[in-house]
C-alpha cells in the first residue's frame, strides 16, 4: 500500500515529511529484523517478486606480499595495476594524511549523496 506522495510548499512541510521519512525507516528497519527472525527459523520466503534469504557476499583479503606479487602479475599481462588497486575512504582516514598531502599522490573526487545524518 502506497502512500500519496504531498508536494512541499514550505520549510515546515519539508521538516514534516523527512520525520515521516524517519518513522517509516525505522518501521521498516523493524520490520525487516522480524522478517530475519522467521527466515532463521523457517528457511526463505519468496513473494511475487522476491526471495528473502541469506546471500553469500564474497570479497578477498589480500596479504602485503600477495598484493604486491599481484601487482607484479597485472603488470607482466600488460595491465596497469593501478586501474584495479586503490585505497578506500576508511584506509586513508586510518593513515590521518590531510589533503594537503594526497592532493601531491591524486585528486580529490566528490559524490553527492542524498542521505540523512544524525546530529
């Protein structure tokens, strides 16, 4: 069941539907932690248009060597490493450089996101 959508006129109807938006993330957060709990005890659930199940996430966690020995290989198959390594977000707040010093390494790329933050 969907709900009709109001169009914001004003500052005050903003703030009214971003906390409506709130209620209903937190519903949904609720919801979906209800759904967990039947499907570890009773196995999927599908629906007309989906399967609610558990679904194995596959990532690799390289050592020091085996990254540089990776590195080695891309580049003996003609393929810049580089195109494929990078440091993430969270890695480079770990190593605490300021901007200042990965703008000698890089550029700087900004995303916008729409997404609320708590204060």
């Amino acid at each position: 069941m969907l709900m009709a959508v109001p169009k914001i006129k004003s500052a005050k109807g903003a703030v009214e539907l971003a906390a409506e938006v709130e209620r209903m993330e937190s519903s949904l957060k609720t919801l979906k932690a209800e759904l967990k709990r039947f499907v570890d005890q009773n196995g999927a659930i599908e629906t007309k248009e989906k399967v609610w199940n558990y679904n194995v996430a596959v990532s690799w966690e390289f050592h020091e060597s085996g990254l540089r020995d990776m590195a080695d290989q891309l580049a003996i198959e003609g393929v810049n490493p580089w195109k494929f390594m990078t440091i993430s977000a969270a890695n480079l707040k770990k190593i605490g450089w300021s901007e200042e010093v990965l703008r000698q390494f890089g550029q700087k790329k900004e995303t916008k996101r729409f997404s609320s933050q708590t204060k």
